[in-house]
C-alpha cells in the first residue's frame, strides 16, 4: 500500500471530493427521498441502491489513491548497472531501458518521472490531485472504475431531483415556507454539483478510454504531438497531466 503524497493540493481535492459525496448523501436522504418518498416503498430502495453506489465509489477511490501505480524500484547503489540485472525482466527487454537523472532509478521503456511523488511510474498516465496519487500501469483499472461511479451517482441524483419535482407529494403542502424553500435551494445546488462533476468526470473517462483503446498514455500522446481538443488543454491544468521531463539519458544494456 502507498503512503498518502504529501501534495497540498491533492489533500485539498480529496477533501472537497469527500465532502461533497458526503453532502449530496444528506441531501438525496433528508431533502429528496424522505422528503417527498417517505410513505413509498421507492424511499428504502433508493436509499439502499443509491448508498450502494456510493460505496463503490469510494471503494474505487481508495485503492486508487493508496494503490501503487507502477513505482520503479530504486537503485540500491548510485547510477549501478548491476541493479538492472536484478530486476525481474528479460534481458532482451533491458535494450531500451532509461535511466532517471532526479531520482537515479533504472526504469523499463513507457516509465516516467512524476515531480510530484518524486519516483518513476511504470506507464504514467498522468499525476492526478482528485486521486493524490499518479495513474499509472498497476492502478488505472481503480482509477477508471472511480470515474465510472462518479458517472452514474451523477446521473441517478439529477434523476430523483428531477423525479421530486415532476411526482405529486402530499406532504409538502404541509410543510412551512421556509422548509420548501430550504428544500429547493439544497436540491439546486445538487443539481449543479452533480452535473458540473458530471460532464468533467465523462470528458475524463472518454480519454482513459480512448488511451486504452490507442494504448497511449497522456504523456505519449503528448509525445508523439497528437492532436489535443479542448478539454485535454483545460484538464492540463486542472488534472495536472504531466509535462515530459527531458532529464533522461539512454542507456544500451549490451555496451555493458
């Protein structure tokens, strides 16, 4: 398991994330299920499905923040080539092995150097402050999962906002102005951090999977200068994908 990456902004991204889920849980309960479901059988089904959700999300979220994402292991000696022998790698595959000049670690082809965890990661996608943690080879699945959740939480919560507004209630003639009013402007603001995290969250799983599909990550379609849309130059700034550190030098594992 990986110890928590001591990046202020990434601490501060997975507060806001938590605490968001934990409002739009408060809310969907006390002010959209209970309010306006409360003598329907529908009230302990979407409650149950809804928490359901969102334990999986969560699940999801966690391993991939405390999972490792590929780390390569650090040399045991300063800039040694015999530490390459001791990885469990074919010979024939150690060709086109770099070495890392920041943290002097021998690191397979497609590994790069995150200067947020200071370690290279195998397959680095990108360094993500939502997961405060790196994407990389051996934690993506997670990552792709956590976005998925995120996709249909989003959608189930507009979907029963929208369904306590459309379907008849009863007892909310009953309640007092200001109850209704409180009612609403919890159910707006839901609406809009349901949808603004939404549309962010789907734009971002496209890319994970149009990366996999390509079987390129972030930084090597940035690499090979392939064509960047809109959301990729917005996410650059918000997701903190990467910039390639050219602090490489190549390394022929034969000349040895």
């Amino acid at each position: 398991m990986m110890k928590l990456v001591n990046d202020p902004c990434g601490i501060f991204c997975i507060l806001f994330t938590y605490t968001s889920i934990i409002y739009a849980d408060y809310v969907v309960i006390q002010w959209v299920v209970l309010h306006t479901m409360q003598d329907s059988l529908w009230a302990p089904f979407h409650i149950v499905l809804f928490n359901t959700f969102l334990l999986l999300l969560t699940v999801s979220h966690l391993r991939a923040m405390f999972s490792d994402p590929g780390t390569v292991p650090l040399s045991h000696t300063n800039v040694s080539f015999s530490d390459l022998r001791q990885v469990n790698e074919p010979l024939v595959k150690r060709e086109d092995w770099t070495m890392c000049t920041r943290c002097e670690a021998y690191r397979p082809p497609r590994a790069h150097h995150c200067r947020i965890c200071k370690r290279c990661i195998r397959r680095m996608d990108h360094h993500c402050p939502w997961i405060n943690n790196c994407v990389g080879e051996k934690n993506q699945k997670y990552f792709v999962q956590f976005l998925f959740f995120v996709c249909i939480i989003s959608a189930y919560t507009i979907m029963l906002v929208i369904m306590s507004w459309v379907r008849e209630c009863r007892q909310c003639k009953l309640y007092d102005m200001d109850t209704r009013q409180t009612q609403v402007l919890h159910s707006v603001i839901l609406i809009m951090e349901s949808a603004l995290f939404g549309m962010f969250v789907i734009a971002i799983l496209y890319d994970q999977m149009d990366a996999i599909y390509s079987d390129q990550t972030t930084i090597e379609q940035t690499v090979y200068k392939r064509p960047n849309p809109l959301h990729r130059y917005i996410f650059s700034v918000i997701c903190r994908w990467p910039k390639i550190s050219r602090s490489t030098s190549k390394i022929n594992i034969r000349s040895v």
